[in-house]
C-alpha cells in the first residue's frame, strides 16, 4: 500500500514541508514515486517516520536521529538513557521554576504595594532584574539564607525599604569616596566598606558569614546584574565591581586570621 505526502501529513501530524525536509536531509526517503513523480510512501517507510516523530518529541536533534537509526541496536537504547536523564533534570529545574513563580506569586500577594513613583522614592536608580532574580533563586534554592531572605523582603514595610535604601546609599557613597581616593582593596577603610556591607545583608536580609558574603561578591564579577543592585551603573566605574570584591574577600580573610588568632590565645 503507498501513501501520497498529502495522506501522510494528515494522519501522522506532520506538514508537508517537514516530510520534505526529512526527504532532503537523507532522514526519510519514500521509497516509490508516481508516474508523475510524487513521493509514495510505504508502510516501512511510516515505521520510520513515527520512530523520527517519537525521538522528536524527546527532544533529538535530527542528527542524532540519523545517528540512531543508522544502527538501531547499538545507538538508541544509549540514547534514551541519556534522554531519559537530560529530562529528569529538565523536570527537576522546571520544578524549581514553578516554585519560584509561586514564591513571587506569595510575595506579590503579600509583599508592599508601591506606585511607581514611590518605588522610584524608595529605590532610585537600583532596579532589580527579574531574569536574575530568578537565576538566583535557582542557584541558591536549597539556601536557608535564600529563603530567609526572601521572607523577610517580603515582610519589609514601605518604611523599612526607605530605611535600608537609605543606608545602603550612604555606603555607596563611602565606598566610591574609597575607590576614587585610590584607598587600596586590602587596606582598612575598604575592608571596614565590606564589613558594613556584610552586617547590613545580615541586618535587613539572611544571617550572612564571612565566606557566604565572599561567594555574593565573586557575582559581582561575574554578573554585572548583581552589582547593579549594589551600585546602579550610573554611578560604576571602571574596575569597581574587582575592587569591592577583593575588598570583601580581604574582610573574609581578616575574620579568618582573627579566629585563628583567638583560638591560639586560649
């Protein structure tokens, strides 16, 4: 029995472009023609069709597809084994997602309701990047201080915001006073910055140690959208994200030789 391209778009879903595709990629050749030159397809040819349809809906690529169907008995069971893991993680990270959409649908409901001009009163130029937001609460899902922190920004007041804004403000200023005074990274004022820093995280947000407040630095670097909530690019300059890292890290280090100093002392 032979089926023309039309017939077997329609009853296995697919368009006519695509079967031509697979036809001109080496996928799935039909196996007859017309007189007057259509494609016919066979039943082994729709054998193989749904095998490419099946490896489609996991997600192959048709390369690997061709790669299968080459050599069924050795390609495809190793295939799906790795499929098979690649989407057990893509579950497990949409499951992340859906709970960080149901954390924001929480705060959302729960959080301060600001106009726009009054966020603008509370935060100025800090704006917060949803797509990071949601990269962090991925990357530290498993965090108690995440959670914490979360937590507790969603019960801050109107009032609460202004105040920890406002604090956060006169740090910066201090900290570019540090930076354009050309005050070393390691030196005291700036591992004083970085201590402030550290205590105003643990103040307002999550309890935040010396090595976790060295591990929220190291994104500074690596994410400009991290230290744009530290210090609005309007006010950046070059090198400053390096020089606050390293100024944290220096703070970490003197927290460290201090308990070691304490502990050689008893």
């Amino acid at each position: 029995m032979s089926y023309s391209v039309g017939q077997v778009s329609a009853f296995a879903g697919v368009t006519v472009r695509t079967l031509h595709h697979y036809d001109k990629a080496g996928l799935l050749s039909p196996s007859d023609r017309s007189h007057a030159g259509y494609r016919l397809y066979n039943d082994a040819d729709l054998v193989r069709l749904q095998q490419i349809l099946f490896y489609r809906e996991l997600g192959s690529s048709l390369e690997e597809i061709a790669a299968i169907l080459r050599d069924p008995l050795s390609n495809a069971l190793e295939h799906l084994r790795a499929r098979q893991r690649q989407l057990r993680e893509e579950i497990a990270r949409l499951q992340r997602l859906a709970e960080v959409a149901e954390r924001a649908i929480e705060v959302q409901q729960t959080g301060v309701s600001l106009t726009p001009q009054e966020r603008f009163d509370v935060f100025g130029e800090i704006t917060f990047d949803l797509s990071y937001a949601t990269e962090a609460e991925l990357k530290w899902a498993q965090s108690d201080g995440q959670r914490e922190a979360m937590a507790r920004a969603a019960a801050h007041t109107k009032e609460d915001w202004r105040q920890l804004m406002g604090e956060a403000a006169a740090w910066r200023a201090e900290l570019l006073a540090a930076f354009d005074e050309g005050e070393p990274s390691d030196g005291e004022r700036a591992m004083d910055l970085a201590e402030e820093h550290r205590l105003h995280i643990s103040r307002w947000f999550t309890c935040c140690p010396p090595d976790m407040h060295r591990r929220i630095a190291d994104d500074f670097i690596a994410d400009p959208r991290a230290f744009a909530l530290v210090v609005p690019p309007s006010q950046q300059r070059p090198g400053l994200a390096v020089y606050t890292c390293k100024a944290v890290h220096a703070n970490a280090a003197r927290h460290a030789a201090g308990r070691t100093d304490s502990e050689e002392n008893r």
